[in-house]
C-alpha cells in the first residue's frame, strides 16, 4: 500500500491556492509542494493538524491510502 496526499484536490475544492495555504499554515510553499507532490518522506503531526484546520478537513481526507502500483 501506499500513502497518497491529497493536497492539491483539497485547495481545488476550497479554492485556495498553495500559497495562502503556506500564509495560513506557516509553512513554506517549497515544503507543501513537496508534500503535495507526493514527495515528503516525512510529516509533523503539528503541520498536519494546520493544514486541516485550515482546510476544514480530516487527516483522513488529506492523507490516503491506496495499492502500490509496484505490487
């Protein structure tokens, strides 16, 4: 299985861009394009409870897990 982030689905849905998202969160845009492009090898708890309070979402809505392709 593998962890899927998605971020990007999220600020589509609330029509937020990256940028206002790093304002809110007070986290560098670089860090949530990473995260967001499914790069981050790790999270902190602490970024991903902004990240849902700014987003008004679950860690499950933001982070979720599907098949590995490689399986």
């Amino acid at each position: 299985m593998a962890i899927v982030c998605r971020l990007d689905e999220l600020l589509l849905a609330r029509g937020m861009t990256l940028v206002e998202l790093s304002e809110q969160v007070g986290v560098s845009t670089v860090n949530l394009s990473i995260l967001k492009n499914g790069h981050a090898k790790a999270v902190r708890f602490s970024t991903l409870e902004a990240i849902c309070v700014a987003l008004g979402c679950q860690v499950g809505e933001l982070l979720t897990q599907v098949p590995d392709a490689s399986a």
